[in-house]
C-alpha cells in the first residue's frame, strides 16, 4: 500500500517536489477516476503525466 503524503499537502506542493511514487500513485488514481473528472481535474492529470515524462527524459 502506498504511504506518502495527503493529497492536502500533495496539492500545494510544486510537481517538481513530488516523489516518483507520489507521482506514480496520483496518476494511477486520476487514471481511475477520469470520467468522473472536471477540466481542473483532467488539467492536473495532465500537469502529473507531463511531469512523469520529463523526469523519463533525464
């Protein structure tokens, strides 16, 4: 089970200072819940999965 920080802390936290497990958690869950999103919801998902292949690219 994942165990990291709250998504409290997580949503006023730069991307850039998300672990790669936080990153690879939230994105399975935004994954999950997409349909039920709104746009800010489906723009963050996409800020996440920009981040994930920006740290791939290194």
């Amino acid at each position: 089970m994942f165990v990291g920080r709250d998504w409290q802390t997580l949503h006023t936290t730069p991307l850039p200072q998300w672990t790669d497990e936080e990153l690879a958690f939230q994105h399975a869950v935004f994954s999950q819940l997409s349909p039920l999103m709104n746009a800010q919801g489906i723009s963050l998902h996409h800020q996440i999965i920009e981040e994930i292949e920006r740290r791939n690219q290194r």
